[in-house]
C-alpha cells in the first residue's frame, strides 16, 4: 500500500499492487486494473519510487 495526495490535499492509500498505469497528464493519473483512477499529486516519479518501497518493504520482511 502507498499513500498519495488527492488534488484536494486528502491523503488516500492504494494498493500498488492493483496499479494497473500511472501518467502524467499534466497532472499524474494512476489508473487500477480494476479501472479506477486517481488523479493525485505527486509526479509518476515519486509514485514508481513509493511503489518499488513498498515492494521492497515486503520482501524484506
């Protein structure tokens, strides 16, 4: 799971597990592969980075 900002300044967690795409259009829109998306504030960059985290996180465990 990631947290990621909203647009609207409120935090949420996705699982990165069921991220599906992440673009920039400008702003970055994570689409799931249960076709939700979610348009949030930090760049593909820092998405990728907090997801590659997570999986590590888990396989260190």
């Amino acid at each position: 799971m990631i947290t990621v900002t909203r647009l609207n300044d409120k935090e949420i967690v996705i699982n990165c597990e069921l991220i599906q795409i992440i673009e920039a259009n400008p702003d970055t829109t994570i689409t799931t592969t249960t076709g939700t998306k979610y348009i949030v504030k930090e760049s593909v960059e820092d998405v990728v980075a907090a997801a590659k985290r997570y999986k590590q996180d888990i396989h260190n465990i």
